[in-house]
C-alpha cells in the first residue's frame, strides 16, 4: 500500500465521525465547560455576573448547611427510590419472565406503558390522588371514616420516593428482565433435579445471577433520581428543595448564575464519582457473571 | 423386574399428541437410548421421567414406586442437560458440591465427594474455575459429575453432546461408555445421532412422532429395522420394489434382472431393502450404471442408478480395482441380508 493510502486510511474513521463528535463537542462538552466555568465567577444583586476567578460560590457551598441539607436530601430519596425500585422491580420482572407468551407481552406493555407518558403527568397522578383534601384517595378514606386528617403525601420525602419509584419503576424492571433473558432456560431444571426447593433456587441460583441486572438498574435509577427535577418539583415544591430545582430556583428566580452552576457542576461530579466507582465495583465483583 | 418401567405413557399438549403409548422396562444398570428426529417427543419422555412435566396417561415406576407421586426434587435422578445448565455464579467444585449440599451432607465428605467426582470425569485440578472459563467438553465434564455425585438411581442425559465438535463427541462417547459400565448407573440418553445412539447403548428405543418405533439392541435395530421409518433412520439404506411370483414352482423373489428364491408368506408386490456395504458388484444380478464414485479412505461410495431406481453401495477398499463412473455394473446380495416388507 502506497504511503498516501496509508495516510487516507489512518484519517477515515475521524471524517466519519467528524459530524457526530462535532456535536458531541458542540452541544455538551462546551456547555458544561462553561457551566463550569460560571461556577467559578463573581455575581452581585446589582452587578450581575462578573467574569473573575474566585472561590466565593463554592466557599458558600461547602460552609453553608443549607446546601449540605439539599444535597443529603438529594442523595437520600435518591438512594430509597432505588432500593424501592429494586426491591419491587426486581420480583415484577422475575414474574413477567415466567409468564406465558401473550400475557407477557401484555404485562410487557403495561410496565413500559407509562414511558410513553410525561413525568410531569404522571407525577400529578399522584398529586390528583393524594394532594391535601382534594385528593382522591383521601376524600374517599376520609368519607369512608378510615382516616380524619389527609394522607400526608404532598411535601413530604415520602411523597417524592413513591412518585419517582412508579417514574422510575421501568428502568430497573427493563435492566432485571435484561439480565434474565440470558438466564439458561434449563437452569432452574437443573437445580430443582439436585434437589433444591423454590426458595433455594430463587436464592442461591437465580438471585445471584440477575444481580448485575439489578445493579446497573440500580445505576441507572440512582443517576436519574439524584437529578430528576419534575417530580421533585411538583411533589416538593419550593418547600423541599432537592440540587436540581435548587439550581433552577438559582438560575431562574434569585438569577445567581454561578452559583446554580457551582450547585450543577457539584450535582453532576458527586453522580459520575458515584456511577463510575460502583460500575468498576460491579465489575470486579461478578466477572464471571459477565462473561 | 424391571427397575425403571414406564407403562402406556402419553403426553399431550391441548389437542397435540406429543407422546403416545410408551411402554418400556428398563433393566438396572442398562444403557438405553431414545433416539429419533426433532419433534420425535423423545425429551418430553425424559422430562415426564424427570419430573419436569406430568404425563397425561400412563404410570412411571422406579423399583415398583410411582414416580409420577414424588417432586422433581425428591426424585434423586441425576439428570445433564442439553446447554449443561451449569450455575455460571458458581467454581465447577461448588457446581458439583450443590446437589450434596441439598441433601446435608456434611463438609468433610462432601469436599471429597466432589474432588473424586472431578477426578473421574478427568477435571482433577480444575476445582476453582467458573464454567465461563472452561471449553464445552470441560463444561460437559462438570454437568456429568455433578449429576453423578449425587448417586443418582437413573442418569438422565439431555442431548448432552450435541453441542461438541465431532472429535471430542467421539472422545466423550467412549469415556461416557467407560464411566457408565464403571459406575453401572442406569442411564437413559435422548439422541438424534444413530452413530451414539449405536456406540453408546444396549438398547435402543426408537421413535418418531410420538410412537415407538423399536425397542432392540444396536444390531437388532440395524439388521432387522422393523418398519421403513427405522430403516431409514439408522444408516443408509436402499428400498427397491420387488415381487414375489408364486406362479411358478418354486416361487421367485424378482427386482428387475435380480431374483432369488421367494421368502414364505407374501406374494404380490413388495419392498426389499438392503444396506449399501452389504451390495456388491457381480457378474449377474439388478443392472445398473455407475453415476458418482467417491473415495473416503477406507471405502469407497458408489452412487447409481440401477433398474429399480436408484442405489447407493458402499465397497471397503481392499485394494482391488473399482468400477469406474459411468461403467454398467450388476448389482447382486445375498438374500438373508435383505428385508422384505409390503410394498409402501
């Protein structure tokens, strides 16, 4: 091959990719280079932003227990949505597996269903059914005497883990059923043949065979709740901030753009530590799974 | 009395019959396969013995016990399956040591259980790898030993070489045939390949949509197939039409230019059936002409086209000089090595 070939050869694949890079670069590398950026400059009631390098937002950030508050909030609804899902997810799946063919495509549908669906109209859902004495389901137990004062579920944490566990629900069941599929048909054969009960083989066969899959749904869930911003929004409103409407409120209401910037760039270098070091841990952990 | 019995088994699923009246006995120790086409229900018969699916007629006795009555995992039969259906999750020495556990036995003897089960299917020294780590004959290795260290009453084995290149499938028959007649567990084998089937078993039980076919030994299935589905299905074969002329004395068994002397019992049109290695070329007999000539090494393949249509012959190679393409031939047998049966 003549030297000028050689050449065209070693610069093909980059003119291949060459438009989706570019917008790769252009719609979120220099965003978030500049989010972070931001981050970092001054801003007054009266001067706006002005484009020096200081500290004073993040300074503000790690000192003041009002962002700590937000933040440990953050990660807590994030972390119980996820176990929530897990927990129910992880046996809707196994159950939807183990349906016959019609029915699993129905039930299929039903879980995946409300993808198609906005969050925001599935979040007000919940609030048509639970918000104060208007709410559905506490109009009718309240007639019905089973209760005097309304559910508490509008502003409350319990409220936004519920919401974001039914949002969230298809990701963690869609990431078991994954993992399920590449289950031996014949493996649960094998192991009632040697003598295990249902309880054992769901144990020690199936469960640690599915928990990769439960655990990049729990990634999946996790990253998504952390920053979700709608269900937050209208379940916990201006009275339980989470980072991401603290940083809208920032952006948008007190109009302090570096420091809903500081809040964002925090936001997301807390979620890529977390993902990337529990992918790695899971890796490690079930490589032979994997294989 | 017979170990293993199954009496008029049938199974059905909604209107479809997959299996229908199967009855078999099957001695201790013995080495039976069911062999037959896909479809053929030959393991729907092993999942009805081991439990995974109930049969809709018919009783299944294990030592004069209705096996039907016990769970699947009360049954103690050691069963490998066709994908190995090993646990990935686990070392090939926890995969071997998970039936043992299931039935308390205690550390120390398991550990030697398992290490000895390894051995004797000859993966000393391979405790601690993951099956994903392992060839498909080593993967095959482990599902054996775990289904044997169980003791199992019967060895149920699902296809189990199927998925292995055919040097090692011929390794693992004569290592399987070895550890069988060592351990003298009773074992049944599902098989679509006539060769395992052949290499592997006292009996053979074969079948096709549903029905037994056959049960006889190797040799009994070979030489004397019972109906054409069997004598197809094992080996080659040729059908020619013949007839038997009972006006003349003595009457004549006549294909094309060939005859011999008539077999008692039918008249009319027939169906002969010969096996090619047993077709030779002679001065005499059905004329043919030569169409294809393949050498294989120890023997050479003849296809031709004769009077009654075509015919495969199958001459070992002795080093005599062999007819070439093209060249008009006689084909000709001795009678005792044909079948006769009504005319299809």
């Amino acid at each position: 091959m003549s030297a000028s070939a050689e050449e065209r050869n070693a610069r093909t694949p980059w003119v291949l990719t060459a438009p989706a890079l570019m917008l790769f670069v252009g719609v979120l590398l220099i965003p978030l280079a500049m989010t972070v950026m931001l981050s970092f400059h001054d801003w007054g009631q009266y001067k706006g932003i002005e484009p020096v390098f200081i500290l004073k937002n993040w300074h503000e950030i790690v000192t003041d227990p009002y962002y700590a508050e937000m933040f440990g909030r953050t990660f807590r609804i994030a972390i119980l949505t996820t176990l929530l899902t897990a927990v129910l997810g992880a046996p809707e799946a196994y159950i939807l597996n183990r349906m016959s063919g019609c029915w699993k495509s129905v039930f299929l549908l039903v879980i995946l269903g409300p993808l198609l669906i906005s969050v925001v109209a599935r979040t007000l859902g919940w609030a048509l059914l639970f918000g104060g004495n208007n709410g559905l389901v506490n109009k009718l137990l309240m007639s019905a005497g089973v209760i005097r004062a309304p559910i508490p579920f509008m502003f409350t944490e319990t409220g936004m883990v519920v919401a974001l566990a039914h949002v969230m629900m298809p990701f963690m069941v869609l990431s078991v059923w994954a993992a399920l599929q590449r289950l031996d048909p014949q493996i649960e054969n094998a192991a009632l043949s040697l003598g295990a009960g249902p309880v054992t083989i769901i144990r020690r066969i199936i469960m640690p065979q599915i928990m990769p899959g439960v655990l990049s749904g729990a990634i999946i869930v996790f990253s998504l709740s952390a920053s979700a911003f709608a269900t937050p929004a209208i379940i916990g409103g201006r009275r339980l901030k989470v980072a991401a409407t603290l940083a809208y409120d920032e952006f948008l209401n007190t109009l302090n753009w570096p420091l809903g910037a500081a809040v964002a760039t925090l936001l997301l270098a807390a979620l890529v530590l977390i993902v990337v070091g529990s992918n790695a841990l899971i890796e490690r952990r079930y490589a032979e799974v994997f294989r | 009395m017979a170990y293993l019995e199954l009496e008029g088994v049938a199974k059905q699923f909604g209107a479809q019959t997959v299996v229908d009246d199967f009855s078999l006995a099957v001695g201790k120790g013995e080495f039976i396969s069911f062999l037959g086409p896909s479809g053929c229900g030959k393991t729907t018969t092993l999942q009805m013995i081991a439990g995974f699916l109930d049969p809709t007629r018919g009783a299944i006795r294990l030592e004069g016990k209705d096996l039907t009555a016990i769970h699947p995992a009360k049954r103690g039969l050691g069963i490998v399956f066709q994908s190995y259906a090993l646990f990935p999750h686990m070392t090939a020495a926890e995969n071997v040591a998970f039936g043992l556990e299931m039935r308390n036995v205690p550390r120390g003897e398991r550990t030697e259980r398992v290490r000895a089960a390894l051995a004797m299917v000859g993966l000393a020294g391979y405790e601690e790898r993951h099956p994903r780590r392992m060839s498909g004959g080593q993967q095959q290795r482990v599902a054996l030993a775990r289904a044997l260290v169980i003791k199992p009453s019967v060895l149920l084995l699902d296809e189990p070489l199927s998925n292995l290149d055919a040097k090692l499938r011929e390794e693992m028959q004569i290592e399987l045939r070895q550890i069988q007649r060592t351990i003298g567990t009773t074992t049944i084998l599902v098989t679509h390949d006539q060769n395992e089937a052949m290499s592997l078993s006292d009996r053979i039980v074969v079948m096709s949509q549903g029905r037994i076919e056959q049960i006889g030994t190797p040799q009994e299935t070979y030489e004397k197939p019972a109906s054409a589905f069997v004598s197809q299905f094992l080996g080659k074969t040729n059908d020619f039409a013949a007839t038997i002329d009972r006006t003349s004395a003595p009457a004549r068994l006549i294909a094309g230019s060939w005859s011999a002397p008539a077999p008692a019992g039918r008249s009319g049109a027939v169906t002969i059936s010969i096996r090619p290695e047993r077709i030779d070329f002679g001065d005499a007999g059905l004329s043919a002409k030569i169409v294809t000539r393949i050498f294989q090494g120890n023997h050479w393949l003849f296809q031709c086209e004769s009077e009654c249509g075509p015919a495969t012959v199958i001459r070992q190679n002795d080093g005599q000089s062999q007819p070439v393409e093209g060249e008009a031939v006689h084909l000709t047998w001795r009678p005792e090595d044909m079948g006769v049966r009504g005319a299809a």
